[in-house]
C-alpha cells in the first residue's frame, strides 16, 4: 500500500514539521522508490536509515531490504512509523531507533541484519557534516552509503581539485568512497519545500583507503583550505613549528610544490604529505 502523503500524515496525526530538526518530507513517490533502487539495487541485504521522519523512504527500502533499521530522534513521529508499518515491526524486517543519528553506535546497528550493509537517508543540512563523517568512520563496514543533501554539498562532495566546490568535505569523502553524484531533487519535491534544491549522492567505498583521517591528515586538509589563496609553505608551516627546511623535506618526499594553493591537491597528495610527516617525526 503506498505510504500517504507528508501533508495528510501531519493532519492525521495533529503534527507540524519543525525547523529546528530541519524537517523537510520529500512526498513524491516516484523519487522515494528512484532513491530506495540506488541504495538496494540487488533485493536483500540490510539498510540503516538515518532520520526515517513518516516513512517516505522508509517504505520502499522494506520493499527492497531484507531488514531496515529506522533512527528518528523526533518522538512525535514514532507514532506514525509504527502505524503505517505495523506489520513489518511484528515481522521484525522493521526496526525503529529512537535516538540522535550522530551518535547511535552503527557498528551495533549493521550486526543486526545480513549482508550487505548500506546506510540511505535524507540529511538534514545542520548536521550533514557530522553524519557524512560518521559514514567515513564506517566506510570499512558498509557496501555502500546513499544520502539526499542539498545541491551545494553534493557538489562538494563529488568535486575535483582545482574547482570551487573542492574543499576539505571533498578530500575526506574521496579518502574512503568513490562520489557519485546520482541525480538532482528540485525543491517542489518537499513538504515543507526548502530554499534549495537536493541531490542524491552514491558513495562506494573504496577497497583500500587513500587516507584514514589521522589527526596529521585532518590538520593538513583543515589548514590548506582555511584560507585558500594561501600557498603551502604558509598555510602548513606550523606542521614543522616553522621550521622550513623540515617542511620542505617532508614536501619533497611526498612529491608536493609547497608554492601550490591546497585546492590544487587531490586525495592522494593529502595523503602522501600526511605519511612524509608522520614518518618524520616518528
């Protein structure tokens, strides 16, 4: 049975969509399922969702998953998930999480269901960051991961160096996935409808990491971008405590023109620079 429409819900069960949680209900079907395919392509399997909200993607991954786990942190809509999917929770190919998505333990989450293990949801835009970074820790873990962020994120996400997207959300999730930018969400599609348009990103995680984000990596990346028309000598120089010639040792190794501007990295010279240094002061 198709799930009802976010309007029809909310007016079912006297609720309105809060602001702070940025709740924004994407309401056509047709998206839901197009999203629901990327994240289980082959039926099986098990998909944790981040942020359930009503069930509008919720539905189509059960008709996917083999097991889907639900993390909402609104409890008033507790009441709608296990309404509309009764039956799957008495199944148990359904299980709802009430809890905060950027601190659940997912390691515990995925161990609940078979293989393979995806992790699908629409992000909310005030805390993408942390739950994009949370999909980096679990990289090793999952099959894939597929999230609906705003257009501008994934632009990010899938950018290559030298463009004005590329950043240091750019380096991060290229160090574990490959970045697909699967398809645009306009702002009509939502309920309440956003400022902005969406977009589904696919990211696959790579067999062998580029990086893991050491505390060496994640300084070198913050400090190339905090001001981007910086060259490298200045904006790492702290990497060495000033000391140049030590920097440039460790530049030279790695194969890095300390003259270059950060955006004009890719991963793997992240990665290079950070091992050159950690070696250095081993």
């Amino acid at each position: 049975m198709p799930l009802r429409s976010p309007k029809a819900l909310l007016h079912e069960y006297q609720l309105s969509p809060k602001h702070s949680f940025g709740q924004n209900f994407l309401s056509d079907p047709r998206l839901t399922e197009r999203i629901a395919e990327t994240a289980v392509p082959v039926p099986g399997g098990t998909v944790v969702e981040i942020g359930a909200g009503m069930g509008a993607l919720t539905g189509p991954l059960l008709a996917r998953a083999e097991r889907v786990i639900a993390i909402e942190r609104d409890r008033d809509l507790l009441p709608v998930l296990s309404g509309e999917f009764a039956p799957e929770l008495a199944a148990n190919k359904l299980r709802l999480v009430e809890g905060d998505a950027k601190t659940v333990d997912y390691r515990e989450l995925l161990a609940d269901g078979p293989a393979p293990a995806v992790l699908a949801g629409n992000l909310p835009y005030q805390i993408t960051g942390p739950l994009l970074r949370r999909a980096t820790e679990l990289a090793s873990h999952l099959t894939r991961a597929v999230f609906l962020v705003q257009l501008e994120v994934a632009d990010r996400l899938a950018a290559l160096p030298g463009s004005d997207a590329y950043g240091g959300l750019s380096v991060f999730a290229q160090a574990r996935f490959v970045v697909e930018r699967s398809f645009v969400i306009r702002r009509g599609a939502f309920y309440p409808q956003p400022n902005v348009d969406s977009a589904v990103v696919l990211l696959k995680p790579l067999e062998t990491a580029v990086s893991l984000e050491t505390p060496t990596f994640v300084a070198l990346v913050h400090e190339a971008f905090q001001q981007r028309r910086k060259k490298l000598r200045n904006a790492w120089s702290q990497r060495t405590e000033g000391d140049m010639p030590r920097l440039a040792a460790a530049a030279e190794r790695a194969g890095i023109d300390l003259d270059l501007r950060g955006e004009t990295l890719d991963v793997t010279q992240f990665a290079a620079m950070a091992r050159a240094l950690e070696e250095q002061n081993a």
